[in-house]
C-alpha cells in the first residue's frame, strides 16, 4: 500500500500580527506544525512514503536563510527516511517572483514540479506513482490544466494544484488565482489530486477523483477556525482513502454569548461566567458578547480581567441596553437622565441602519456616564 501524507498552507514566516504582543511566540506555532508533519512522516511506524507541499509553504517568495536552513533540515530528515518530498509553488512563495526560493535549487530534497508536460515518476512501496504538477504565473501561464490528460501507463496518477475549485462567492475577483472547474477535474482522471490554496479542509468527489484541500495547518485568522488538519492518503490498489491527521498547536475559536440568557449583575459576575465556561489558555478566542446587557461593559477591564485564561482574546461588544433593566427603570424618572433615555429610546425606535447602531451606542456611552457620575 502506498501511503502519502498530503499538506498545504503551511505559511512559514507568516507575521503574526494579530495577536498582539504573542505574535513570536504564535510564529513558532507555524513552525511546529511543520516539524510535526514531518517527524510523523519520518516515524517508521507510519509508514509514509511520500509527502506533497501544494504550495504556499513559505509565506513569502523569498524567505529569511534561518527559515530555509529550519526547513533544509527538516528536508534532510525526510531524505535520510527516505521518504520523497515533492511540491509546485503556491500564491505566496510564487514562481512569477525572480526571486523565488524555488528558482535558486536552494532546497535539496524537494521536488518542485514546475510543468504539466513532463510527470515525475517515482517507485514507492512497489507501485509506480505519477506526480502531475506545474508553477502558475497569472497573465504568463495558461491553465494547461484544460487540456491535460495523465499518461495511458499502469500506476497511480495524481495531481498537485494550488489554485481554486469550486469558487466559493467571496473568493470570486480575485483575478490572480488558477481556477479550475471540478468537471475539468473529473475529466483529468486522475486518482488522487492534492490541493492548495482554500485555507479549510474540504473534500470533493470529481468523477472518478478524489480531490482534497487539506487548509492551512494553523489559522492564520479566525476565519480559519477550528482544528487543521494533515491529510494521509492511503492508496488501496488505485483507490484513495483519506484520514485527516490534526497538527495545530493552537486553536481558533469563534464564541457568542449571548448575556440576555444570563443571570449576570456586574463586570466581576461576567469575568467569572467566561472563565468557568470558556477558560482554554492554549486557544485564540474571539469573544462577541450580544444580547440586553445590565451594567455598563468595560471591555479594556475584562481583557485584563481574564488575563491567562486564554493564548488571546479578541473581544466584540455587539451588546444592547434599550431592553436592559437600568433603562426601563431610568426612563421613568423625571431627571435628566431619564429624559436622555426617553429621548434617544424614541429616536432609535425611528431610526434604521448604521443611524439606528450610532444612536444604540450614544444611549451605551450615556448611560455608563451617568452611571460613573452618581453609582
Ligand atoms: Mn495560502
């Protein structure tokens, strides 16, 4: 049985901006995810033959020397395993790039396949296996893809592209990325083709082809959320089977709370709330609180508050105090307070859109100053 472990995304070198003062210590999560992928493949209990990279290895063309000689040595590892490494370049470490590290053969051990024409052809566990892949330059390639048929010889064919299939709407206007349709995939017949380029893991039947995104192997925003993932193909006879393999250090973590569902009386009652039900100090959480919150929401207070209890916390205050306790007791008064509050009620009771979002926010402010001025 020929066994391949297929990845992709991996971003090495990706600035970690995000996350605020943990940015280096997130950079080096980048890097372990690819140690792991590789010390899994040199286990020899795994049994791996081979590894595809479908492209974006590298954030950048032209990487920093400490990031080559950290991958040169992972490339050296593979080889005394013997195990083959073979990849096409993606949109961030793309061959268009003169300087791309690809064009300077810096990397012994990896083969970079950079056309169509000609297949790389290895024997791996007694089968013939056949790598199609290709370097895409937008406005200099065709998508040779189009016209491509695997050659007509007993083995297993499979095909390496970073590019999109079956174009979700928000990648649609990006004019630089190869698209290829999922029945010019199906007509390739090919086994097995390993994808690059969606950051998420997704599988799609093309025909007779099994084609795979394996996502990135750590999020690099929270869109990329959720565990990620190393794809093993096993070939049984022609025929792939896929086992998604986790690899990330750290995971990303969308949580709405809604604070309408909740008994909570002060900032101190919510820091608790969060810290018995959410605590999780290896993730990267974005945190939208919604709902009628009853006290004013001090969002620099309770990033601190919570401190350690999470890798880094984005917080979001979608919060609303037109149905909180505080207004409907305020708006009843004869004070100055309670006229601001009927005042700006009746105004978002006519408002819409981003008017009706400035006003609910002048009642917020509001409030916590008057809140502030007499407790
Ligand atoms: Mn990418």
């Amino acid at each position: 049985m020929v066994r391949i472990v297929h990845i992709a995304d991996v971003h090495l070198g990706y600035c970690c901006k995000n996350v605020g003062d943990k940015s280096a210590s997130r950079e080096q999560d980048f890097l372990n995810a690819f140690q792991r992928v590789v010390d899994y493949c040199c286990d020899p209990g795994h049994h791996v033959d081979a590894l595809i990279i479908a492209g974006d290895l590298f954030d950048m063309a032209d990487p920093p020397s400490d990031l080559v000689g950290f991958v040169q040595k992972n490339l050296s590892s593979m080889r005394q395993n013997g195990i083959l490494v073979v990849g096409v370049p993606g949109t961030h470490d793309a061959y268009g790039y003169k300087s791309c590290i690809y064009r300077k053969n810096q990397l012994e051990g990896m083969h970079i396949l950079v056309s169509l024409k000609e297949p790389f052809i290895r024997e791996l566990s007694g089968e013939k296996v056949f790598f199609y892949g290709a370097a895409y330059i937008p406005g200099v390639s065709e998508n040779h893809f189009k016209s491509f048929s695997p050659f007509q010889e007993e083995g297993i064919h499979i095909g390496i592209i970073h590019g999109s299939v079956g174009l979700p709407h928000h990648w649609e206007g990006r004019g630089q990325d190869l698209h290829i349709d999922e029945h010019e995939i199906a007509r390739s017949n090919l086994d097995y083709v390993a994808l690059g380029h969606f950051h998420n893991l997704k599988q799609m039947t093309c025909g007779n082809t099994l084609a795979v995104y394996p996502g990135s192997l750590e999020g690099k925003d929270f869109s990329e959320s959720g565990q990620r993932f190393m794809v093993v193909v096993d070939f049984r006879g022609k025929s792939p089977h896929i086992t998604p393999v986790p690899v990330n250090t750290r995971t990303i973590k969308t949580i709405d709370i809604n604070l309408s569902n909740q008994p909570l009386e002060s900032m101190n009652d919510l820091v608790t709330y969060i810290s018995r039900t959410y605590s999780d100090p290896a993730s990267i959480i974005s945190l939208n609180l919604q709902g009628a919150c009853q006290f004013p929401l001090d969002l620099e207070y309770l990033r601190h508050a919570l401190g350690d209890q999470f890798f880094y916390l984005q917080l979001k205050d979608s919060t609303t105090v037109v149905d909180s306790d505080i207004v409907s007791s305020w708006k009843e008064e004869r004070t100055i307070r309670g006229m601001y509050v009927t005042t700006l009620l009746h105004k978002i009771a006519r408002a819409e859109g981003e008017e009706k979002l400035i006003l609910e926010e002048a009642l917020k402010i509001g409030i916590t100053s008057f809140m502030e001025a007499s407790p």
